[in-house]
C-alpha cells in the first residue's frame, strides 16, 4: 500500500486527543518511509514520520504545537482499511509520549 499524495481527515478521536475534524494530514512515501504535515482545528502545525509494512501498517512517531502553545510528541500505530469507494480509512491506536501520557483512539478518511 502506498500513501503519497494522499490527503486524510480526522473522523474521530479520544476525548484526550488534539486532532479533530478539522484536522488534515497530507501524506508522503517514498519506500517504506512515511512523512506527513498536518494542522487545523487545535493543531497549529505538525509532522509525523513513519515506516510503513507489508499489509500498509504504519508505525509513527509524531509531534505538534497545538493552540495553547504546548508542544505534544506521541507514537501511534496505524491499521488500514479498504471503503467500497476506494478510499484508505485508518484505524489508529495512539500515545502521548509527553504530558499525562494517556492514550486513545482515532479514525482518519482518505479525502479526494
């Protein structure tokens, strides 16, 4: 599975997360490696970098200054999903690596 190009939105999150619909991660890959930008809602902005397996599983670290000025670094892994239309949904468990160090759960959509 390659992400490059491809644009996602956050359709759900834990209570304790930062991202929310609002939200828009714009992927890149080359190989195995995964990079991504992302902002919007409470994310001012954010990166993440990522390796990406055999079956589109991505394993990544990530880190944000969201609008209190803090700055939040996490991991999260990434399982994906084929929509009938084609489209990659992501069903991601994550981590705070910093704070209170809570975890959660999300869910990104492929946007066109």
């Amino acid at each position: 599975m390659n992400y490059n190009n491809r644009i996602f939105r956050v359709v759900n999150n834990s209570e304790n997360g930062d991202t929310s619909s609002e939200t828009t991660f714009y992927y890149k890959q080359e190989g195995d490696i995964l990079t991504s930008i992302y902002s919007g809602g409470n994310i001012v902005s954010g990166h993440l970098m990522g390796l990406v397996d055999e079956n589109g599983n991505i394993n990544m670290r990530y880190h944000h200054i969201n609008n209190e000025r803090e700055i939040m670094t996490g991991i999260c892994l990434s399982t994906p999903e084929i929509l009938e239309d084609g489209r990659i949904r992501l069903h991601e468990e994550w981590r705070w690596t910093n704070g209170d160090q809570s975890s959660g759960r999300s869910t990104v959509e492929e946007i066109v």
